[in-house]
C-alpha cells in the first residue's frame, strides 16, 4: 500500500544544517495500523507530513497505492490528498463553521453536489458517533469531540489511508482510549490503512500491529509491536519500554491495558 | 445658532459619508486582493513568491509614506481622467480610494496572519486550491478579525475625507474649514465636530456589533 524508499530531508536552519530524515525505507500493507515511535525531535511529524507533502522531501520515493506521491505535479498532488485523509493533534477544525461544515468541507472541495454532501456528511458523523452535535461549533465541543470531527473530515471523501500526527497525545486518557479504539473500529469496518506517529508506546501496543522506531531521523528498527516489545534490538527501543516497567510496580502503569487483554491480533509479517 | 446651520451640517455629512461609503467600497477592492497577496505570497505561504511579496510591500510602503494632502494633488488628474472634474465629493474619492487602499491591505494582511498555521494544512491536506485556502479558511476564519479592521480604516477614511474637504472636496471637512476657521463661525465648528465625534462613534459601535455576532458562536467567552 504504501512503501518510501531512501527518504531524506534536510532543514536549513539559522544555526545549520538539520537531517531530519536520513535515508527512511519503509513498507506499509493495506488495511494495517502501523505506528511509528520516536522521542521529540526525531522526525516521525517530518516522516508523517512527507507522506502527503506538507513536507517536501528532498531525495527518495514515496508510493501510496498507484501513485508515486513524489512525482506528482502540483494538480496532481491536490487529487492525491483527496484520498489521503490526515488528522491532526490540534484538530484544527474550521471554527468558522459546524461541525456540519467542517464534515462538509472536503467534500465541497472534492466537487460533491450539495445533496450528496448532506447524506455523507450525515453517515460519516453517525460512524464517529456524533450525529447529535452535527450544528454545534468547534467552541462547543469537548476535545474528544473535536477529534471526532477531525476523523469524520479526513475520512468524508473516502481516503484509501488515514495519516494520524499524534492524534491522542492532547487527550486525556480515556478520551484517548475511546479515540483509538474508535480507529481501530473504522480499519476493520473500511478496510482503511492508518498511519499514527505517537511518543507513547502505550497506543503502539494497544492499536498498532506493527511499527517503526524512528530516531535522530534514522528508522532504528521496524517489525510487529509484539516482536519488537519482546526484542528490543536497540538501546532507544528499550527505554521506551523501560519507564513502564519501572513503573510497574506503582499505579502510575500506562493508560491504556496491554494488547494481550485485548486477545488476537493479526499480524502483518512482511515490514522491512 | 443661525438657521443656516442645520442645512449646512445636512449637506456637509450627506457628502461626507457619501464619500466614505464610495471610498471603503472602492479601497476594499483594492485592499483586499492586495492585503491576502500580502500573505499568501510570503515565503513559504500557499502562493508563496518571495520576490512579488517584496514589490507588493515596497509599493504600499511608498503610497503610505505620501502625507495625506501631498497625495491627494498628486492623484487630481486622474481623477480629472476618471470622472471628469477635480473638485467635489466624487472627484475625491479617487485619490481617497488610492490612498487608503494600501492602509487597508495592511490591516487586512496582519489579520490573516492570526489564522493558526495548521488550519491552512488541514485544508492543503484535503486537497484544496490556494483560491479556496483564501475563500473557504482563510477569509472566514479570521471574518471578525477583519471587520474589525475594516471598521478601523472605515474612521481612517472618514478623517481622509476631511482633510479632503480642505481642498475642495466638499462635506463636513470643508464645512469646518471654510465656514468654521476661515469665517470665524463658532457655531458651524462645534456642530461638525460634534456630528464627526457621533459619526465616528456609530460606525466603531457598528462595527463592534458585527464583529460580536460573528464570533459569538465560535468561541465560550465572548
């Protein structure tokens, strides 16, 4: 579904030059929830908005189904991001306009005929459960709710992969629980493969079956959650394990219950 | 108070916010295409044209450094070119309308640089055109932002309008000067100034008004 293949970015900064992603090969299956783990300043926002070109990478390939994203021109690109829905960690809904409204937006940008605007509008917000706020304003909601809207909008036009830029990392934790598992619910209901950079290893075990761990701009290792969480092969991997288990003791134990709680999970084997 | 006074005062402010409404109407058309090329050809912006945008900013930096009363004779014959004449109201709305169009392209550039970033990606990422970045983010997201801005260069132009009126444009200005200083009527002074303090304070209430009713769903405490 989706594969990068020597990805890289560099940033020009005042104080030099920044690598923010050295040579990223990547494969993701279709209809797979991959995460990619990394600290602050790693590079997975850099990695998640190179997918659809916020950012311009530098060198390198990127593929999303049919399409080499990396190609494609300027008129191109825009009929590209219509099927790749992106939700936000700061929503960034259009205040300016309902809940509706912000549903409705990518829709009139899509060219939909105003009925059919109203019908999907209205599916879309039944999926993500919030049909009953569909006139109410951004201001009005909760940031649960927010979010809600912010999936509804990425996926109004039918994307074929959700992009997630820390999508659960300003909510508290069961808002965020509920977040991803209404997630988890609309990959198994469309099909639809989800990306999701995160920092909190908890939401890469409950939702994610396989990863990468992204560090200094480099991919220092991907693999099913399970293996990589069994065997870390690298020093940065471990201590994202490590603070739970030191916890482990105390009540402070992540947020969210580990994946085996949760029974099966397929896996997806062939990630390089 | 004499009797000619209320009919004075009645012609001078038909003129004067004749010549604001002509004036805000035609700088908006100016200012606005101007003020959001301001923005959006910024680098890194959604147009982004660095070398336009520094033309663009030279330009109005230029028209605003001309004092008022300078610019107005300055534009006269092309006011003479576009309507015929060089004095009255309609005759100074060219100039007025040339000079305080940059005024308003800054005002309205500084309030579509408030729009949160990622607003604009969200929209980029859905696919828009950056027409309808402008059309559909970024104008109606920062709508009460601007309108009080507007309404800020609407009183710049109402005093615009007087220093006009000084030269031959006509309205309260001119009635203040010609009737108020030059004939040492008191009177006809004290009514303009009142009935220009009243004005000024209707369209900043006014515009107060529409800014709250825009925002009144968009966030908790206003």
């Amino acid at each position: 579904m989706i594969s990068i293949t020597g990805l890289n970015k560099t940033f020009l900064t005042p104080s030099g030059r920044v690598n923010a992603l050295k040579d990223i090969n990547l494969t993701v299956d279709k209809g797979d929830i991959f995460g990619i783990i990394g600290f602050s300043g790693a590079g997975k926002s850099t990695l998640i908005r190179c997918l659809n070109r916020l950012e311009e990478p530098d060198s390198g390939t990127i593929r999303i189904g049919a399409r080499e994203i990396t190609r494609l021109g300027t008129r191109e690109l825009r009929a590209a991001r219509k099927k790749i829905g992106m939700i936000f960690q700061h929503y960034y809904l259009l205040e300016s306009r309902t809940v509706f409204g912000n549903v409705a937006f990518p829709l009139e940008i899509a060219g939909y005929p105003k009925q059919r605007i109203g019908h999907r509008a209205v599916e879309i917000l039944e999926l993500v459960g919030l049909i009953d706020k569909i006139g109410a304003y951004p201001a009005q909601l909760s940031g649960g709710q927010k979010q809600r809207v912010g999936i509804a909008r990425a996926l109004a036009n039918e994307p074929d992969v959700l992009l997630s830029d820390e999508a659960t990392s300003s909510l508290d934790p069961s808002t965020s629980r509920s977040i991803l598992d209404l997630l988890r619910d609309i990959n198994q209901k469309l099909g639809l493969t989800i990306v999701m950079i995160t920092h909190e290893m908890d939401v890469l075990r409950y939702l994610c079956a396989n990863a990468a761990v992204i560090e200094a701009g480099e991919i220092i290792e991907t693999g099913s959650v399970a293996e990589i969480s069994a065997h870390p092969r690298h020093e940065i991997t471990r201590l994202f394990f490590a603070p739970s288990r030191q916890n482990s003791s105390g009540e402070a134990q992540g947020m969210l219950p580990d994946p085996a709680e949760r029974g099966e999970r397929k896996e997806v084997s062939d990630v390089r | 108070m004499s009797d000619d006074l209320l009919p004075l005062l009645a012609v001078g402010l038909g003129e004067t916010v004749y010549m604001v409404i002509l004036t805000t109407v035609s700088s908006l058309f100016l200012g606005l295409p101007l003020g959001v090329a301001l923005v959006v050809t910024e680098p890194g912006h959604i147009m982004a044209a660095p070398r336009l945008n520094k033309v663009l900013g030279t330009m109005v930096n230029i028209t605003r450094s001309f004092p008022t009363i300078i610019l107005i004779v300055v534009l006269l014959p092309l006011s003479r070119l576009l309507v015929g004449t060089t004095l009255g109201a309609t005759a100074a709305v060219v100039p007025l309308s040339i000079g305080s169009a940059p005024f308003l392209a800054r005002i309205i550039e500084n309030s579509l640089k408030e729009i949160d970033r990622g607003k604009i990606e969200a929209g980029l990422a859905v696919g828009a055109t950056p027409m309808e970045i402008i059309r559909k983010v970024m104008i109606p997201e920062c709508l009460a932002s601007l309108t009080l801005g507007i309404t800020m260069a609407v009183i710049m132009i109402t005093g615009f309008t007087a220093t006009a009126g000084a030269i031959g444009a006509g309205g309260l200005g001119s009635l203040a000067v010609r009737f108020g200083y030059q004939r040492y009527r008191t009177d006809v002074m004290l009514a303009t100034l009142v009935v220009l303090v009243v004005l000024v304070q209707s369209i900043q209430w006014g515009g107060n008004l529409i800014a709250r009713r825009i925002n009144k769903n968009r966030h908790k405490f206003s």
